[in-house]
DNA sequence: GTGAAAGCGCTAACAC
DNA sequence: GTGTTAGCGCTTTCAC
C-alpha cells in the first residue's frame, strides 16, 4: 500500500532475509538469540546483510507484537528543583542502563495536569509509570485502570495500597536536623519552613520537626508554608522576617526553599549561620555552592532511583513500601566548624 | 495466539466496533474524524461504546501503521544545568501542547553517549530529535541515516548543513556583558570563565569578549576554562584566585558557571560587585537567587522551544539557523544600583 | 454511509 | 536448523 514513495523504503526484515537468503524467521532467531537456535554461519550471514543494508528494527512492530516498549514514564513536578533534577538524571542513567526509554513530564504540581499526563503516557504504552505525585495519596488509586502499567510511587512517605512506592525516612530526617540545631548548636526555637502537603498530610517532615521540638524541650518557632520552590522558600523567609517572627534556626523542608531562605535572610543582612543557622532536607549538590553551604538531611537518590527501575524490570508480585534512610550532610548553613577554606583571599 | 490470559483482555477497536454493531473501519472514522464521513447516529453509538469499554487506542499499532509516533526525543548534556533545566522545561510544554511526548536522554557532554542516545531514539521511532549537542558541530553530521528524524540542534552557534539550528545570538550577549561592565561599571581589565568547546570553536562568547574588550581599548583579563558546571566555575575561579590572577571584573559564560564563580569569590573574601563585579551568560532565574543576585545575558529559552517545536511540527524544507537575541538582565553582581530592599533586617 | 480486507514489520508456534 | 504463517491493533482503499 505504496504510503512511502518508492525511492527509499525503509529496510525490513523481510529484506535482510532475501540478503541472506533465509527466511524471516530465522532473521528474528537471530536478533533475539531464540527462540530457536541458528547454525553459526547462518547467524553470520545474517548479521552481515543486517550492516550491510543499514537495517534498523521497527520499535512499533516489535511492540505491537510483543506488548512491551522497553520505554518507562516519569512525571515530576518540576525539574527546576534540584532534588527533582537530580533524581531524573539518576532515573535516566538507571534506566539506560537496563535499556529502557524514558517518557519524562512535568506536572508543575497540579493534580489535573498530572492525571492527564499519565493517562497519556499510559496511552503511548509505557511498561511503568514513575510517579512523584503532586500531593498526598488519595483513596483514589494515583492510576485509575487497573490493566494500566505498573506504577512506582517517588518521594512518598508510606505504603500506598496496590502500588510500590519508595521515598526518604523523612520524619527521621526531619529529626535528625532539629536535634542538631538543638544539640550542637544549642538552639531554642526553632522555626520551619515548608511545601504545601508534601509526602503526606501532614508531612513528615512536618511531624518530625514538632516531634523532635517537644522531645527537647525547644519551642517550635514560627511554620513558614510556601511553594516548593527558591521563590516558595524566599517568600516564607520574607513573611517570617516581616512578622518579627524569625525564630533562632530554621529547618526548611527541601533544598529548593532553602536557596530563597538563604537569600531573604542575606538580603534582610541575618548573619547565618551565627544568627540563625538553617539546615534543610534534600540534601542535593546544588547546596554545595550556596552561600552559605547548605546543611542538609540527604536523600540517597542514586539508590532510590535503582530501586525503582530494579522494581520496574522485576515487578515484586506484592507492592510495599521502601523508605530510605537520611543522612546529614554537613556543611556551612548549620553553624558546625568546617575544615578552614583553603582558599587565598586575593585583594583585586 | 492466547499471549493475554483470558481475564482480562485489552478492549480493542474490534470489541468497540462489536459493541456499537458496526464495523472496525467506521470506529477508525469516528476516532480520527475521517477519512470518510459517518452518520451522526452512528458516531454517536460508537463514541458511547467506547467509553463504555473504556477503550483506549493502541499507540503501537497505530505507530506501524502511519510510522508517526508524535513523539520527539530531546537530548541535553546536563539538566542540572539550570540553562537546560528551564530549556528542557520550555520544551516539555511546548511539546505537551502539541501533543506530542518527549523522550528525554542526558549525554553528560559525552560524544560518544551522545550518538548512542541519538541512534536510540532514532530507533525508537521518534519523529524528531532535539540535541544540545556535545561540542561544536563536526563535518561528519550529528545524525548519520538520511532516513533519520529530522533533527534540530539547540543551542547552536551557527548554520550547520541540513539541518534546522536554534541558538543565542551569543556574541552580541557577550559584547554586551563586556561592554557593560567597561562602559558602566569602568571595568579595564575583564575575565572570562567558560567551559570547553561551547556552541562553536572557538565560542562566540569567548570570541565576544575578545572583541569588544579589544574594541573598547579594556585589557582582556585572565581566560579560565572548566566545566560547564556549578563545580567547573567554581574551580575555575579558584585558579584565578590562586594564581592571582584574578581581574577587576568577571564575564561567566553560563549561569551554572557563575554559581560556582560566585561562591568561589565569597569563599575567599571577594566583594562582589565592589572588587570584582561578575555578569554570566543564560539569564535562567536561578541567577534571582544566588547572592549575589546574578546580571545575566539572558536567552529567550521560552521562544526558542517554541520555535524548535514549530519546526518539528512544519517541517521547514530548507533547514536554516534561527538567532535570538539576548538582554541583559541586571541584577546585583554587576554592581548597578537596584531598587533597596525592602526587607526589614531583624536582629534575633 | 458502511463494510471487507490488505497491509504496516515483527514474533513465535508449528511443521518439516 | 530452517521455513511458513498466523496474528498483534490499527488505517484506508475500494466496493457496495
């Protein structure tokens, strides 16, 4: 049915076949290494007229036939945050190298969009569906069919019923930089800086901060909500300073926010760590080279992105829940003493 | 050829064409609006009995029919970049309104991976292929099959042969800059850091401050080259620094570079802009957040996708090289005095 | 306005 | 060890 115009066809199976001289059969048997043996010379014969014509299998074809696209759906909400950065670039690299395709979209954090958006890649036929969703699970499976692709849940804080999901021990991470802030540097009122319903509702982060406040006897300074985001974090920083509600340290919920708290406290001339320290939770690279340095619980991403393609190649029969542990990095926003720069400072 | 177990089969057009006592042919006219006109009667029964089924198209069989799969593959070197990491963004909507879906790879500079990310994606059907390729564009094209997608390179210097290019009018950014910091801020003696082999060879930015410090009679300063990265910058301006090389003024070919420059600088007692004024090249909106706040020559990311995606949807016959201005965004870094404040500093 | 049927390129069961 | 062939689910030409 002559769609293409004769001067170029496209070259199939069928015509590595006639090159070799077998029979199409045989050219799959040797492109898939079975089902069924091939005599060696044979298998030669074809690999040669498969270079020789340049021949380059039909994706669709093979997934028409065999159901699977080698391909998996990631939405996130939205890659300008570093801890979301991060983990794509991790799920692409395990993901290549398990030879499979990634679908990426972002959901800029509107459930509508996300919905639509997985609805589509579910319709191009991922094999699964990554998703960190924009808010907490609802009753309402995050996938509605049930023929639908399987579905790993991203940066979630518990077991979701029917799905595999992976994220941080976030209220553990919440702790562990509260009880920093009390601990080593003494701090009395510490206030929070958060997303609007993270993991969950409430957060962990959110529930850790509190628990770890009262276990310490500290007040639980002022809680800051805004976008999950370096504007979302300056605005709560500003909203703080505005009110005179600036407490003696800060733990903001995501590395994102942290880079707006830092700059609104720079702007408002807050020596931090000295007047109030801010330790985060992410722990990304890009807290490297803020200034100061960020303090942050670490998400282990590079494993969490393992897990899921390690999910998504050998589906577990029984979804559960897989929650990673956090670890402080520590750098300069916290107040700890830090090995001396070693940098010369040079007078232009 | 029972691959399905019986249970639950996936609803096919035939089961939807069954259903509304029609043939297959008129879903297929119902769905796509044609190619032959169908009785609203009967449009309107097929359409009740798909969403009755809760039918959903197989994309595959589709695919192997038209050999479209509206589907673009994008490939950028590092999208913790945050110049590509908005670019990738811009291209996701763009896409998504298009309705075609992206299937995104990250060469991490790597010319090898790189052609590899391509050949899969070329593989896996898509029907166009963005590239923010590794390096300056060589003789041997960056897409070898002529039967290939058609392929548009971003951010590109210039024209490269047969195919569509997208890129900043880079040089004119890099005057500007330069002229900038010598005509406004009085700057004789202007740097420049910058990562290897950028858009062309040598990098229209570099070959901008060449010209326009030459031009304004201003003594081009040491040249640092490093990554494309927050740590390329920031090592790059540790060697100024320590070999003291360090000159009145800075020009940072990207954003990502100058996050790292800027922290360098901090670290070793710098006054940015007093001693040494930085103005970068992307204008991405992680330049509001940094401290201080980066002037930037800013690239119009958002039309650039635009574009991209219009050429992928109307497929010029003719490739050419689109250019796009740059503006400088003035911020902090350059020294130019900003609107105060409004912050109300606060002592805890 | 509707239907029958021929592919699109590949896989794999089955025959030899 | 190799070949034949029936699909996978869709589009579209061509007959009616």
């Amino acid at each position: 049915m002559g769609r293409d115009e004769a001067r170029s066809r496209r070259v199939t199976r069928a015509d590595v076949a006639r090159a070799a001289g077998v029979s199409t059969a045989v050219v799959s048997y040797v492109m898939n290494g079975g089902p069924r043996p091939v005599a060696p010379e044979t298998a030669a014969r074809v690999r040669a007229a498969m270079d020789d014509l340049g021949y380059r299998p039909n994706h669709a074809a093979r997934t028409l036939n065999l159901g699977t696209t080698r391909t998996i759906g990631l939405v996130l909400q939205d890659t300008l945050n570093p801890y979301f950065a991060e983990f794509a670039g991790e799920i692409d690299r395990a993901a290549r190298e398990r030879g499979f395709g990634v679908l990426t979209a972002e959901s800029h954090g509107d459930r509508d969009a996300e919905r639509r958006l997985l609805s589509d890649l579910s319709d191009r036929q991922v094999d699964a569906l990554l998703l960190a969703s924009s808010g907490p699970p609802t009753t309402e499976p995050a996938v509605a069919n049930p023929r639908d692709p399987t579905t790993v849940l991203l940066d979630c804080a518990g077991p979701v019923a029917g799905h595999h999901t992976i994220g941080p021990d976030a209220a553990s991470g919440a702790r562990a930089a509260v009880a920093h802030l009390a601990q080593v540097h003494g701090r009395r009122r510490i206030g929070m800086v958060i997303g609007p319903d993270g993991l969950a509702s409430p957060d962990p982060r959110l529930a850790g901060w509190r628990s770890e406040t009262e276990a310490r006897g500290v007040t639980p300074g002022a809680l800051a909500v805004d976008d999950w985001s370096n504007a979302g974090g300056y605005r709560a920083a500003r909203r703080l300073l505005d009110t005179g509600a600036l407490p003696d340290a800060l733990f903001v919920g995501s590395d994102a926010q942290a880079i707006g708290v830092l700059r609104a406290l720079l702007e408002a001339g807050i020596d931090i760590p000295r007047a109030c320290p801010v330790v985060s939770f992410d722990g990304t690279g890009a807290g490297d080279f803020t200034w100061p340095a960020l303090t942050s619980a670490r998400q282990p991403v590079r494993e969490m992105a393992d897990l899921a393609l390690a999910l998504v190649a050998h589906p577990d029969p029984d979804p559960r829940h897989h929650a990673f542990p956090v670890d402080l990095v520590i750098r300069e926003s916290c107040g700890c003493p830090l090995a001396p720069p070693v940098a010369t400072p040079i007078d232009s």
